[in-house]
C-alpha cells in the first residue's frame, strides 16, 4: 500500500470534512435552541453568497460587500423568526420542519429572482492578498521534510476559518450574556421564560447568527465549487454529518464532517471497485450515516432520549 | 340549499361507512366519474398529455407519499427513487419477460410490488431510527437508487444515451388494440388505463385509511410507544407503511414512463422530483387523499397558468427560469401561509367551504 498517498486522501478528506462541518453547524445551531431542524440551509448559503457575489460584481469593495451581506442575512433572519417561525410556535415537529421546506423553495426562487440564476465564480485572492488563497496546491515536503504530501492551499484557509468561527462562536455561547440565555433556551423553553428571558429575541438572535454563519460557509463553498444552484445540493451533503454527529453538539457535527469527508473519500478509492461503478460518494456518506444510525439511534453526541407514555 | 341532511337517516352499519353518504354526493361522484370516463379522452390530445397524464401520474405518487408521511408520520425524501424503480422495474418486465406472459398493466402492478420490496428494505432502519434521522434513510434510497441504475447500463438495455424510447409494441395488451381497432398507444387509450389504476389505488387507499391497518398507521404517527403499549406492533405498521406508499410511488413511476413521456429516463428522478411531490402533499394536505390530488393538480398546474398568464398578458414577458423562480416562491410562501392558517391544506379548505354552503345563508 502506497502510504502517502493514503495520508494524502485521509487529509483531503479531513479538509473537505471540515466543508461538511462549516455547514453542519448553522443547523446544529438552530436546532440546539429551538427543536427546529432548519432545511433553508442550503438556500440561506446561496442567497447569502449570491447577494455577496452580484455586490462585488458590480464594483463594491470586499469588506463593504462582506458587511452588506452579512446584515440583509440578520434581516431576513430576524424576518423568518417574526413571519414564518412565531406564528409556527408550539406546533409539532413536523409543521416546522415543512416550513423550513417552504421556506427554502421560497428562498430559492427568491434570491434567483431578485439576482440572476447564473453561474457565478468567485474569486476570493482577487480581494483578499493570502498567499492560502493561492489556486495551485502547495507540496508539504517544501515546509516538512519527511511528509511528501500535496494540498490544497484554499482547504486550509477554509479550515482555518472554520476553526475561528467555532472558537468565536465558543466564546459567544460561553462568555456572553446572549450566549447564557441561548444556552437557557436550548436546555427549557419553559424554564427560560419562568426567568424572564425573551424567547423570542433569543430565537430571532440564533436566525440572525446562522444568516452570518451561512454567509461565511458560502463564502467558502462558492469558491470551492462556484455560486450557483450546486450550493443548495452541497448542504444535503451536510444531512448525514449532522445526523452522525448527533443533532444537538457542535462538536458532534465537526467530528462528524471528519468522519464523512475522510469516509468518503477512502469508499471512493477502495470501495468503488467492490461496487463495480464509479460515483459511489453520491450514496456512500448516507450509508455511512445510516450503518452509524442503526447502531447509535441518537448519533454520537446526540442526547439520548428517553420515551414516556 | 339542496345540499342539506334533513331526512338523511342511517339505519345499517354499511350505510354508516358509505365514503358518499348523501344523494347528492353520489349523484355528483357519478357525473365526475362518467365525465372523467367518457368526455375527456374526447378532449385534445395536448390536454392530455399535457395536463391530465402526468397529474395522474404525479398525483398517485403524492398518495402514495401520503400513506407514509401523511398517515404514518414517517418523513420521506425518496419519492422519486422509488418512482425510478418502478419505471425501469416496467420497462425490464415488458422487455424481458416473453410477450404472451406479460402486458403493460400487469407489469405496472409488479413492478410496483419491485419498489414496494425495495422500499421495505431502506424502511428497516425506521424499526430503530426515529424522526429526522430517517431521513437519512430514504435521501440513502433515493442516490442509491438513482446511482444503481445510472452504473449497471443493463437495466437500460445497454443504451448509451442513458434514455431509452418505449417501443409501440409495449402497448400491445395481448393484441386487444387490434381486436378492438383502438390506438392504444395513443394518448386517449393510455389515459384510460392511468385513470383506471389511479382510480382504483385511490379508492383502496381510502378504505386503507378507515380501516384497522391505517388506524394502526396513525396511532404510530400519533405516538409510536403509545401504540405498542396498545399492542400495536410498531415495526410491522412501518413496514407495511413503506410497502404500500412505496407500491404506489412505484406504479406512479411507470405511469409516468410509459403513459406520459413515454421513454425511461434517470433525469426526470431526481431528487427535485422529491421535493415537488413533498409541496404537493403539504399543500394538498397532509392524511387527505383528495387534498394529495388537489395538491398535484395546483403544483404542476401553476408554473403552466403562470406561464400562459405571462404569454397572454404581457405578451411573453416570463422566461422559463423566471417561471420557475416565481412558482418557487409561490409554493413556498404557499406552503408556510397554510402551514399557519390551515395545516390540513387545501383539503381542509375545501371541508370548511363545504360546511359554509351547508350553513349557508347563515353562519353557524
């Protein structure tokens, strides 16, 4: 067995993993404070990225785009609490879930109405000076003698932005008095209320937090596969990470976009054969998640629920 | 005015379970049945084969999704797979089996059994998995499928287009056509055949939902451990529920195949195709098995309407992606409007309208 290039196909598939968790978290995020498992996802990563991408195209500077995109995702955050999740409240699981349903074709006929449903590059390095943004992968072996490896530079900027953005939101959930009440929430909606904490900013809070996350993550995947309808179908990629990592834990949907990027991509070279066809990666993750799943109904950070009459 | 109860008395047990209890219900069920029988195949063969065929189609599927959503409270995202299997499931029987054995309805009905298997198959893990998590399952069912005869050419006969055109002599039916002189590949015969199964799969299904098997169903839906503490066996009503919604996915695929667009192609069993028959059920109404129709007719009726509204009044001024974006946003907003004010849909909708001409003139 050819040894690099094992440990190369096991870091590609750690670095797309992390793709995978950039995703996962705005629904573990959603879910976490209010039981709702958010399927606008996808369509909220290409409205933002999208919304960026025809900024910039017309002559806006980076950081003004950045910034304008990520305030129309808190206002249609905001929106969605006021207009489709309150009125929703106290409705079974199922009701919210279909109206996230409504809400993402909503969303995508949406912002491809308002912009154009063209495939749009993106080309961060023409903004941002990162030598990691550089297109050509760069040899370890330039940097660590002994590890002869080739990767792409733009995965580890994706993962260092991931790994920001888990540490920022960390301390937001942790330190803050915004976080205190989110984590309030997520543990007793009846409870939080008996204290006086005001449910319905704190959820219009988490719509606006997973609007920025999902214009970060976009930002990322656009570059990574172009900002087009293609995003919407990356993030049901996303399902069975969140689903192995276990709904309600942020570090469940990281570990679990490892397990699957590094998963697929070790099925992709030695399971294909076995097969007898190419193109396994479009089922293996969500066999992967499934055999998970029957072992572990709850995920691996999931709770465990516990059923009464 | 003369839709009125008084005088109406049930005196049997079998005129308790009557689906049209009142005269006049069954005098209007027969005018629609005698109008869908022998008027509209008289009707173009564009309004057919546009507009009535393929709501068949897409409607029995919606059905079907609604025996095992609706109904049994298991979310599903692998309509279309299950359609695909009963597409090609046809299309191998009519071109395997020897023609004297097989004939276009009876592959229909097997080929739905096909997908009902394959459906209990990816329904297994719902024995142990709950919720959210299955939809895992049926995403799994829908790329494997998807994946698995996208790789083996044989299920197409080793087509290189990946499309494959439905040959005139599948629509042979033991030479009835030329017995009877009919044209029976022609649109009129093919939509009586489509009417004929959707008929009698929705009728079954409605006896389905009022009986012991979907009161099963929904206690499951209601509260699954409150049903097996009932005695109800929990893994066999979800099974049986993946079998039957998935029977009629599968027949629903090949009556879109073969009556509809007449060739086996992959594209049109995407996962797009999922989400389209989800709107139509939420829409329709989620337990109801006229509102699953009422759902199939708005959706796939809308983007049409749209477009021809664009075309008449503002002299073509809608492009197809704007049609589609439009229809979009309708469904969406659609979907969470009726989800706030009316969660049964349109079935819903049309029961309360039907109360208030009852009342009528008074509102109470």
């Amino acid at each position: 067995m050819d040894w690099v290039y094992l440990i190369e196909v096991l870091v590609g598939g750690l670095l797309s993993g992390v793709m995978y968790s950039l995703v996962a978290i705005g629904f573990v995020l959603i879910y976490k404070s209010s039981g709702i498992f958010n399927f606008a996802q996808g369509t909220m990563l290409l409205f933002a990225s999208l919304t960026f991408v025809k900024m910039t195209e017309n002559g806006i500077g980076f950081w003004t785009a950045l910034f304008i995109a990520a305030g129309i995702m808190v206002i249609f955050g905001v929106a969605t609490e006021r207009f489709v999740i309150r009125p929703l409240a106290n409705q079974n699981l199922l009701a919210l879930f279909m109206a996230t349903v409504g809400l993402a074709t909503f969303q995508e006929g949406f912002s491809q109405f308002i912009w154009d449903s063209d495939v749009h590059g993106l080309q961060m390095n023409k903004f941002l000076d990162i030598g990691l943004l550089d297109p050509n992968p760069i040899f370890m072996s330039d940097h660590i003698p002994w590890l002869d490896i080739l990767i792409p530079q733009f995965d580890i900027f994706a993962s260092l932005v991931a790994g920001l953005m888990i540490v920022v939101l960390a301390f937001f959930f942790q330190k803050t008095k915004t976080g205190l009440s989110l984590r309030a929430v997520s543990d007793d909606h009846m409870a939080a209320m008996a204290v006086g904490i005001p449910l319905q900013t704190v959820w219009a809070v988490v719509w606006a937090v997973t609007g920025i996350i999902a214009l970060v993550s976009g930002l990322l995947w656009a570059e990574r596969v172009s900002v087009s309808f293609t995003l919407i179908e990356a993030v049901m990629k996303a399902l069975p990470v969140i689903l192995i990592g276990g709904l309600t834990s942020i570090p469940g949907a990281i570990v679990g976009g490892l397990v699957i990027g590094v998963g697929e991509k070790l099925g992709e070279i030695y399971l294909a054969d076995v097969f007898g066809g190419q193109g396994i990666e479009l089922w293996f993750a969500y066999f992967m998640a499934l055999m998970f799943l029957v072992v572990r109904p709850q995920g691996m950070f999931g709770e465990k629920l516990i059923e009464r009459v | 005015m003369i839709y009125r109860e008084t005088g109406h008395f049930v005196t049997n047990y079998l005129k308790d379970r009557e689906i049209f209890p009142m005269t006049f219900d069954k005098v209007v069920a027969l005018i629609g049945l005698l109008w869908l029988f022998l008027w509209v195949p008289t009707t173009s063969e564009y309004f057919l084969s546009a507009h009535v065929i393929p709501i068949l189609a897409v409607g029995l599927a919606t059905v079907g999704l609604n025996i095992l959503t609706g109904l049994t409270g298991q979310l599903s995202l692998g309509t279309a797979g299950f359609m695909c299997v009963g597409a090609f499931g046809t299309y191998n029987l009519m071109l395997r089996v020897p023609d004297y054995l097989m004939s276009l309805p009876v592959a229909l009905l097997m080929s739905g059994i096909f997908a009902g298997l394959v459906g209990v198959v990816f329904g297994l893990p719902a024995i142990r998995i709950k919720g959210f998590y299955l939809l895992v399952s049926t995403l799994a069912a829908q790329y494997f499928v998807w994946w698995f005869f996208n790789s083996y050419a044989w299920f197409l006969n080793y087509e290189s287009s990946g499309v494959v055109a439905i040959a005139p002599k599948f629509y042979d039916y033991w030479g009835l056509g030329n017995f009877l002189g009919v044209d029976m590949q022609g649109y009129p015969a093919r939509y009586l055949l489509a009417l004929v199964v959707c008929i009698g799969l929705s009728y079954f299904a409605k006896n389905l939902l009022r009986s012991n098997t979907g009161r099963n169903f929904m206690s499951v839906r209601d509260r699954d451990i409150a049903a097996s503490v009932m005695g109800i066996s929990v893994p066999r009503a979800k099974l049986l529920a993946f079998f039957i919604s998935c029977f009629y996915c599968g027949v629903a695929g090949g009556i879109y195949s073969f009556l509809y667009i007449g060739n086996v192609d992959l594209m049109i069993y995407e996962v797009d195709r999922s989400f389209t028959i989800l709107f139509m059920l939420i829409i329709g109404g989620l337990g109801s098995i006229s509102g699953s129709w009422l759902g199939a007719i708005f959706v796939y009726e809308f983007p049409i309407v749209f477009t021809w509204v664009g075309d008449f009044i503002f002299q073509g001024a809608f492009n197809t992606a704007v049609v589609e974006n439009v229809s979009n946003m309708v469904y969406g907003v659609f979907i969470i409007a009726l989800l706030i004010r009316e969660p049964g849909g349109f079935a819903a909708l049309w029961a309360t309208t039907k109360q208030k001409l009852r009342m009528w003139p008074y509102p109470h």
